[in-house]
C-alpha cells in the first residue's frame, strides 16, 4: 500500500485529511460513530473570547451544489473550550489537534492564542483572519495583506506552535495576502474559507438566511478552491491546507497535485458524517490507480 502520512509544519499525520473547522464540532460528537483518530488530524469548532449564540435563525440555505451558512462563530468561549470541551475531546483522540481560532481585534486574537498555545493536546494553531475587525468597520482582517500580516506577527510574537493562518477567497488577490502572511512569520495557511453567498425564498420574496448572506461551501466551491490553491503554492514556501468543495479521495490528491500539504474536508461531513472516513478508506485505491507511491512526494507537483 502506499504511504499516506504527510509532516505539515513539522508534525507528523498519517494522512493528510483534516475534517474543516466548523463542521466537525469538537470531534467527540463524531467520536460516537466512528473512530475518529483514522483522521490525519481536524480542526475543532471556531473559538472565541467570549460565548457566542450566533447569528439569528434560519443560518443555512441549501444550495444544487452546497449550501450557504451564517452560523455565526457560534462556540461556548475560550474558558469552557479549555476547561469542558478539550478534556472531552482527549478521551477520544490521541493525536494533536488543530485549533481554530476566531478574533475581533488583534488583542484578542493574541490572548486567544497565547492560552491555546499551553494545551498539550493542541498541535496547531489555524487562524481564522476572515472574521470582522470590529474597531475598522467591520472589514475582515484577511481582506488586506497590511491587516492579514499585523494578525500574524502578533500572534506569533505569543506561540510556540505553528500558526496557520486561514484566509479568505473574498479579495481581490489572495496571494499577495498569503505571501504577507508567511512574510510576517506565519507557518502555513489554509484555504479557502467560504465563499460570499446568498438565496432567495420564492413565496416571500426575502432572503432565506435571517443574516441575509453567508458564507457558500459544498462541491462547486472545488474548482475555485483548487485555482486559489495553485496560485498560493507558486507564491509561498510554507506549507498549504488546502479547503473548499472536497468531497473526494480524487479531490483530495488532486489539491495536493495543486500544491497543499493537508487537505480540509469540510461541506462534505455536514451530508454525510462519515465523509471523512471514507475519503481516508478510498486513498489506497487511488493512489494505486494512479501510480502514486507516495501522497508527500506528489504535493506541487502540477506546479
């Protein structure tokens, strides 16, 4: 059989596929299903300073290829992630996780991760810089590569883990935002996080999510994400989560051919919450397949 194990930032996984923050919870849930130390790793629930409810209802719209979601950074807080949620998660799950992290100003971002960055358990930090800048009108701190780099050093002026920073699609021009980032000391990226998205209600007229838009996920945000992917690759050193539309094991090897290290599996285990497992039990075969010895040896390799 072929070799699956991947090192991203250092750490070594036994796979490369990582289910998507947001949509696998803190792990424990799916824990009851299945296994879930098959996963190379994932990324729990985005959290932030303080307990969020959300936005308000309805915060998802299905889509032909997707869906659209304002969830909101719904989560309970820093404190009960750390005191309630990670001790959970450890009694199902031997291997480091990811952490997402979700800030409203570059302060909080940094207490955020420097308290994050003591859990023995968290091997990863994902920085989640799509979330609004509340002391700039509200613009997101990924939507410039100025804002995008002053997360980053802050963040990594406070930890000792590998900072991947997640950007969003939503710009102009995501690779200069991700060659800021790695410019400011950033030890990978991830991408891409949702896309703008909205949907309509036909009886009334009005748009179907309370919030208006959110954000789009789901098989055709793939071929967007693995064109974002590429672009990003050429441009930077340090190494790629790769995010969007992947519901496959051919997915996820062709955005390891665009050139990411992990790839994040995310729509997908809202349809069907084995999704991932799959996708780990279905990478042999394609691999064989396509005469891939080995998943590592083929991450750029359409560069």
């Amino acid at each position: 059989m072929g070799k699956l194990n991947v090192t991203l930032c250092g750490i070594e996984m036994d796979n490369p596929v990582i289910p998507a923050s947001g949509t696998f919870g803190y792990g424990y849930e799916f824990a009851e299903l299945y296994d879930i130390n098959c996963l190379g790793t994932f990324s729990f629930k985005g959290t932030t300073k303080e307990p969020r409810y959300g936005n308000p209802l309805p915060r998802i719209a299905e889509c032909k290829a997707g869906l659209i979601n304002a969830i909101g950074l719904q989560n309970p807080g820093i404190d009960r992630v750390i005191s309630e949620e990670l001790p959970k998660l450890k009694e199902v799950f031997s291997k480091p996780v990811m952490a997402n992290v979700g800030g409203f100003s570059v302060e909080e971002y940094v207490e955020l991760c420097a308290r994050l960055d003591r859990e023995e358990q968290v091997g990863w930090l994902e920085v989640n810089i799509s979330c609004p800048n509340v002391k700039a009108g509200g613009k997101s701190y990924g939507m410039t590569p100025e804002d995008a780099a002053e997360v980053t050093a802050a963040v990594k002026a406070v930890t000792t883990k590998p900072c991947i920073m997640k950007l969003t699609p939503n710009v102009t021009d995501i690779v200069s935002i991700a060659k800021a980032c790695e410019d400011a000391g950033a030890d990978g990226v991830s991408l891409i996080n949702t896309l703008y998205g909205m949907r309509i209600d036909l009886k009334t007229g009005r748009p179907v999510i309370a919030n208006r838009m959110g954000g789009y996920s789901g098989p055709a945000a793939f071929p967007i994400a693995l064109r974002m992917v590429y672009q990003v690759r050429s441009a930077v050193k340090i190494p790629i989560v790769g995010i969007g539309g992947v519901s496959s094991a051919e997915d996820v090897v062709e955005m390891m051919y665009a050139g990411a290290t992990a790839v994040g599996v995310g729509a997908a285990n809202c349809i069907d919450p084995f999704a991932s497992k799959k996708i780990i039990e279905d990478l042999p075969r394609v691999m064989e397949k396509y005469g891939i010895d080995s998943l590592e040896s083929i991450i750029g390799g359409a560069q």
